[in-house]
C-alpha cells in the first residue's frame, strides 16, 4: 500500500493524516504516535496494533525500555497482558512489573465463558427440538444429552457471573454486554462448589 492509499484510508476511518505524516513514521522520523493514530493506522493496515508496535515477523528481540532488550513476542505478550512470566522469565522483577494485568485477564476469561455459553446454548437448542421430534430409546438418550448440557450451559453462566462479580472488585464499571437470555448472572448467588 502507497502512504497516499495509507492516508486516504485513514481519512475514510475518520483521522485524516496527511502523506508526509505517513512517510515520516515508515522513515522513522517522526518520534511519536498517538493512540487514536495507532489504532486507526491498525484498521487501515488491517492488523492488530500491536503489530504496528512490535515487530513480530522481522525482529528476534525489541527494545523495551531503554538498554532493555527482550524478546519480541515476550514484549508483546506483556504489553497486552497475555503472559504473567514474559517478562519475568527475562529477568524482570514480577513485584516491579505487575503482569498479567488482572482486568485484562478478566476480560479474556469472560470472552471465554460467554463463547462457551453461547456454543452450548446453540446446541441445545437443536438438541431440545430433536428431543422434542424423537420417539421410544432415541427420545430417552436425547433427554439425557438435553440435561446434561444444561448442565454446562448453568456452569457457565456461574463461571462468568463470578468473573463479571471480580471485575466489578476490580473497579471495572462498564461490564461488557451480554445476551438478554443472561441477564440473570448479574445477580446470581456464588456458586458453592467453587
């Protein structure tokens, strides 16, 4: 991509950035970035920002801070949160360097419980409808199939209704959306066997 076609992009997501501008971060001459031009030059170049931060394909290991050099997927697992020993595995000390950042991980574990809801939801649905349509031994293992994956689609709704409880403890006051269908984990007692 030209910078002129990275700039008109750029434009058309909303944060016009002139060509020069453009030239002068690929030279490396212009010393800063803000984060609503980092994240639109992402979408632009339709990659994770964190790409445009760390070179990920071309070096073995970027500066970090200054006279500090670890590995680059160590700096990007850090960076977003990922990995609770990137850094400390390089010889940062953990208690300087709070990682995992307990929100962000937070959020990836609700990510998780709500994909592992709504996976389980869809097939239930299906499994429910061909129950309903089944007769005689077939109708019984699909009762049995149907109620097990209740089940698991109640353990989920406990595991994220505990995780949207510790974010709440974590200060976070803007939980992320959820189905109407669970609406109910805002106010479910903890579960007793965890």
């Amino acid at each position: 991509m030209t910078a002129q076609a990275l700039a008109d992009r750029c434009g058309e997501l909303g944060l016009p950035m002139d060509r020069s501008v453009i030239a002068k971060l690929e030279k490396g001459l212009r010393q800063s970035i803000t984060v609503a031009e980092l994240i639109v030059l992402a979408k632009a170049l339709d990659v994770a920002p964190v790409r445009l931060l760390f070179p990920l394909e071309e070096q073995e290991k970027v500066e970090i801070l200054p006279g500090m050099e670890v590995p680059v997927w160590r700096a990007a697992e850090w960076f977003d949160g990922t990995d609770d020993l990137a850094l400390e595995a390089e010889g940062w000390d953990p208690n300087t360097w709070r990682s995992p950042d307990p929100i962000v991980l937070n959020f990836r574990w609700h990510r998780r419980y709500l994909e592992e809801w709504s996976a389980t939801w869809k097939l239930l649905v299906e499994q429910q409808k061909d129950a309903a349509a089944a007769t005689g031994a077939e109708k019984e293992t699909l009762a049995y199939v149907v109620s097990a994956n209740e089940r698991l689609l109640e353990k989920s709704a406990q595991d994220l209704a505990q995780v949207r409880q510790r974010m709440r403890q974590l200060g976070v006051t803007h939980l992320p959306e959820i189905p109407t269908e669970l609406k109910r984990v805002d106010v479910l007692p903890p579960d007793p066997n965890t």
